[in-house]
C-alpha cells in the first residue's frame, strides 16, 4: 500500500507490473477496487498505477470542501506519476 502525501492530504495508490505507464482513474462514488478485474491482464505489458481520488477509497476524506476541485484532481495525479517516476 502506497500513499503520497499532498498538502497534509494522503493520496492512496498502487503500482503493478513494468513497461509503459498507465494510470486507471475511477469515477466519482467509485474507488481503485472498480479496476481489480483489469490488474492481472494490462500489468502484463504495462505499469499499471490505479489510485484513490481524495475522498474515495483509501485515500483521505478532508473535511474542507476547498480540496476538492478538479485542479486538485489533476495535480494529484501528477504527484503520482512524479512519485512514480513516469511524469512526462
């Protein structure tokens, strides 16, 4: 279990396979649990990160609704993908 720390907020995520990243975003409501059935398959030719949104899933529940924005959606992503060494 991995967590990045952004702005005292911990992001959940998790890392599978090796090769081109590719990274699995759920929708609002859902978690990274929706893409447990895709793992195995596209972590065979992939490195596969799938996370938790702020909010959802494993990841923190902040009280102030001002962390939740699509600029913070975006930026969290990046984070990971810095964290993971794939940013281009």
């Amino acid at each position: 279990m991995l967590k990045l720390n952004r702005n005292g907020v911990n992001i959940y995520y998790e890392v599978h396979g090796s090769g081109p990243a590719l990274i699995l975003t759920h929708g609002y409501s859902a978690t990274s649990q929706m893409w447990k059935g895709q793992i195995e398959p596209l972590s065979k030719k992939h490195k596969l990160i799938i996370w938790d949104m702020r909010g959802h899933g494993q990841s923190d529940y902040p009280a102030d609704q001002s962390e939740y924005s699509e600029d913070h959606t975006v930026a969290d992503i990046a984070a990971i993908l810095d964290a993971t060494g794939d940013k281009t």
